[in-house]
C-alpha cells in the first residue's frame, strides 16, 4: 500500500513539474505580436495597447489599417507630453465624424492603462520614424536655416562652444545625423532602483529627444547636420 | 366512392412502403448532406473572419482561413470579396486604373473560377452564408450582376455591405433577379444621416424593398445605444443574421462577450426559443494576446452556453 502511495505521490510530482514547465507564453500570438521586449514596461504597454483593440486599427507598429488615424504622422500624438492630449481623447472617443466608424470612448480605463497605451503610441512612433528618417536619402542642409533650427530647439541644453564645441571635426555627416536621431548618451536601460527612478535629468532629456524625433522633417535633420558639421 | 377492405389494405401498404422510401430517402440525404457542423440546437452560427485580425483578407490566405475555419468547428461563413477577387493595385498602378481592371475582371472571370472556390470550399464543409461587398457609386450595374452571379455560385443567400441609405436605393433591383437578399449592415455613427444605425435608419432600409434584410450588428447597435433585444422582437421577420459581438454602450469600446453592454445571451435564446431562421455570425474587434483561433474558440464556447 505504501508503494502504491509513494508511486502515486510520485507521478503527481512529476505531472505538476510538467505544468509548471510549460513555456509561459502558450497563448501569447507570437506571429501577431512579435517576440516579447525585453524591457518589461514597453512589453506591458504594448500588450495593452493590443488588449484594448487599438492594434487592430492603428496598426501594431502605428501602420495605420482602414480609416483609422495614422498615429505616426499625426500632429496631435508629436504635440502631446505624457498622455496630456491623447489620454482625454482616448476618454471622450470620436462620436462625431462622417466616417462610417468613430472611434469608441475608453473612459474605464485606469490612469495607468491610459498611461500605458500614451507609452506604446510614443515608443511605437519613435521607431517608425527613425526608420522613416533614416531610409530617407542623405540631402545636403542649409546651415543657416540648421543654426536657427539648433537655436530654437537644442539651445537650452547644448552649447556649441561648450559640450559640442567642435563636433564637426570629431563626426562626420552621417554619424552626426545618426547621433541626432538616436544620441547614444541617452540610451541607458530601463530600471526601477532607486537611484534610476528619480533621475530627473536623464528622464528629461530622453523625453525631449524622443518628442524632437518624433516630430523631425527630414529637412530639418539635414540642416542641423549641416549646421553641426560646421562646427569646427 | 366506397373503398373496399382489399383497396385499404392497398392504400395502407403503399402508404407504408411510401413512408419507408421516404425515410430512406431522408437517410440518404442526411448522409450525402451531413447538418452543418456549427449548427448548435437550432441556431445556425457562422464566423465573420474579420475576427482573425492577424490574417490578411486576401484570396492567397483562403486555404489558411478556411483550415482556420474547420479548426474552430464552423460550418459557415460571411465571406468578404477580398477572400475570392484577385487585387489588382500594384505599385505604379493607380487606384482608377486598379479599379477598371477589377471590374473587368468581375465581368468576365476565368471559366469556372467561383465554381472552384465553392469546390474547396464544399470540401472542407464550409458554406457561404453571405458575401460581403461594399456597393458604391462606382460599380457599374453589370458590376453588381457579376457580383451577385459569382456569390450565387459561391452559394451565398445574400450580399451585405456597409453601405447608407443613398446606395441602398441605387442596389433595390439587383437581389430579385438573382433570388437573393441584401442584407443592410448597421454600424453606430448617429451623426451621419445616410448611415444605418438607429433603428429608424434601419426601418427606412427595409422598407425600400422585401429582398432587403437586416444584418444586425449587435456591437455597433449598442455602441450607437440600440435595443437589440426590442429590435429582434420587433424585426426578426426581416432579419437575415447577426453580427454577433459585445461592446459598451454610448460609443464604448469592444469588449471580450459577456463583459460589455450587448445581450447576447438574451438575443441567442430567442432565436433558438423561437425557431427563427437568423444566423448567428460571430465577429469580435476586442483586443486578445491569445492567437485569434484560440480567442474564436472562447466566444464559441460562450454562444454555445448560451444556446446549451
């Protein structure tokens, strides 16, 4: 009898082993969503970007579908800061259109969940328009119009004769245009110590890059480059 | 007439041999025409496969819908023209130019060439309920001859679209000739006066032609706060089939069935508690991580209880 409750103790054992081990995203469709990110917060934003159906119609990577806004050109998503433009229109919806299809209103959603879609949407446009800006063929810039550019939108930060004093000479073209688009100083991984959660600095300078790329024409990177190159 | 007990006797055993051929007969059909196979006590469900989000529409990825199909246990089907028509908006080619080369095409297609899809389709025991077309101003009407033609033979009962009110008085001779219905498709834009959305856009519908009927689409009819169950009721003699899905009323967002305002349930029983001949069409546009197949599996399962 002892031997039979062993076995049997045994072989539930080894069944909840092989519970326990089963891939733990079974039904996660890899092909639709891709691979989960290895950041966590940006896999949580897009999975929530995806359960509240606003993949099907925007596009999981903002491709926009159908007659949905497209979100990587739209002027409203490039002007808003931390969820202050999409998160009320999310609430109120699209009642009033001539389009067969408003969009709904998601006014239950938690200041997280909308806090969560605002993460997706931004991160989602920054990498298409990376890419958008950086398939676009090089074209040469106008230094003046560069300068003025440089003037109104980086000045409050950077300084030619300070951090990038001569920066034309240490860069060349495109790898100033790469640094522009993408500046490596900024790409640090995401943390929840202590120490990373209040780093305002960081966090200020990352949010008003990103913000930068997501509103560049290609004609304003090509003049910055220009700008800088002559930096010397 | 006097019947003698040997001329009863006749009548009794060529009534019996009658009942017997007759139910023979009735074998044989059940045998070479099995019930369709997401036929659930008296409701007929079918899929709109606009539920397989990740699934391109187009008639390369036919073969993978209809697997899709069988996989989830559906027997019909809203089949839209972009699963069946070949796409002709290449790069370079403009879209006037796509559209002239597709209606070409719809006038004269290859020989045979809906016949061989109803084959694969027949096949995997797949029927076409409905063929979903957007008639607009732009089809020409031989184009929408062809277009109730080709669904004919895809053994289609009717065509649906999303279209208002203005093309519905345009299409009101077409579904006559060829013995088959429109269905109007209601969506939830109240704003819009050609629109079918409030019941008395959908009346108006209806009442331009008896080969117009409804295909209520219980997702938008909430969002655009419609009484589904007072509209079933009222209307379920010109209902053809429903959108069957669930959403939060006032313009609310999809929800998975059984978590936003639409009555399923409720509207489920009814046509079975009724015998209504009202096909029950499933199509969701909540959000899943899950693979579509296996969320397709989950709203079947809830429909199912509720017809149990």
């Amino acid at each position: 009898m002892a031997r039979i409750l062993t076995s049997i103790c045994v072989v539930a054992f080894a069944a909840s082993i092989a519970a326990q081990s089963t891939p733990a995203h079974r039904s996660y469709d890899i092909e639709f969503l891709g691979a989960p990110l290895a950041d966590p917060v940006l896999q949580h934003a897009k999975e929530t970007f995806v359960l509240f159906g606003c993949a099907y119609c925007h596009g999981l990577n903002l491709v926009s579908r159908g007659e949905a806004t497209d979100l990587m050109h739209s002027a409203l998503v490039g002007r808003d800061e931390n969820g202050n433009r999409i998160g009320p229109l999310l609430r109120a919806g699209i009642p009033q259109t001539a389009k067969l299809s408003p969009m709904p209103q998601f006014s239950d959603l938690s200041d997280q969940q909308i806090a969560a879609l605002v993460t997706w949407i931004h991160y989602a446009r920054q990498q298409g328009r990376y890419q958008e800006l950086t398939a676009a063929p090089a074209r040469a810039g106008d230094m003046a119009a560069g300068k003025a550019y440089f003037e109104r939108s980086c000045r409050t930060c950077h300084a030619v004769d300070g951090d990038l004093s001569g920066i034309g000479r240490k860069y060349d073209a495109p790898a100033l245009r790469t640094a522009i688009l993408d500046p490596k100083s900024l790409k640090v991984e995401r943390s929840f110590t202590s120490a990373r959660l209040h780093d305002a600095k960081l966090e200020a300078a990352q949010q008003r890059h990103h913000a930068l790329l997501e509103n560049y024409a290609a004609e304003e990177v090509a003049n910055l480059v220009a700008y800088l190159a002559s930096v010397r | 007439m006097t019947l003698t007990r040997r001329d009863f006797g006749k009548v009794l055993l060529a009534g019996v041999s009658g009942c017997a051929a007759l139910q023979s007969a009735r074998e044989a059909f059940a045998q070479t025409h099995p019930p369709n196979r997401s036929l659930i006590n008296g409701v007929q469900f079918g899929l709109q496969p606009f539920c397989y989000h990740d699934l391109a529409m187009t008639r390369e990825n036919r073969g993978e819908l209809i697997r899709r199909l069988v996989r989830n246990g559906m027997g019909m089907v809203e089949l839209h023209a972009t699963w069946v028509e070949p796409r002709f908006n290449d790069p370079g080619v403009s879209a006037a130019a796509a559209r002239d080369r597709l209606r070409a095409w719809r006038l004269s297609p290859p020989a045979g060439y809906y016949r061989g899809i109803r084959q694969q389709l027949d096949d995997a025991g797949v029927a076409v309920f409905t063929y979903y077309v957007n008639f607009d101003d732009s089809y020409t009407d031989a184009e929408i001859d062809a277009t109730f033609e080709g669904a004919k033979i895809l053994g289609a009962r009717g065509c649906v679209g999303s279209f208002g009110l203005a093309v519905s008085r345009r299409v009101v001779p077409f579904p006559g000739r060829h013995g088959m219905f429109i269905g109007l498709h209601n969506h939830d834009n109240l704003s819009d006066p050609d629109a079918y959305a409030s019941e008395a856009s959908m009346v108006t519908g209806l009442s331009m032609s008896p080969d117009f009927k409804m295909m209520l689409d219980t997702r938008h009819f909430t969002a655009a706060d419609g009484d589904c169950v007072g509209f079933l009721e009222r209307h379920h003699d010109r209902i053809a089939g429903m959108h069957v899905g669930d959403r939060r009323k006032h313009n609310g967002r999809s929800a998975p069935f059984g978590e936003g305002d639409a009555p399923i349930i409720e509207l489920l029983r009814m046509v079975r508690d009724n015998r209504w001949p009202i096909v029950a069409l499933l199509e969701f546009e909540h959000g899943t991580l899950r693979p579509e197949v296996e969320e397709v599996d989950l709203m079947f399962d809830y429909c199912k209880r509720a017809v149990a």
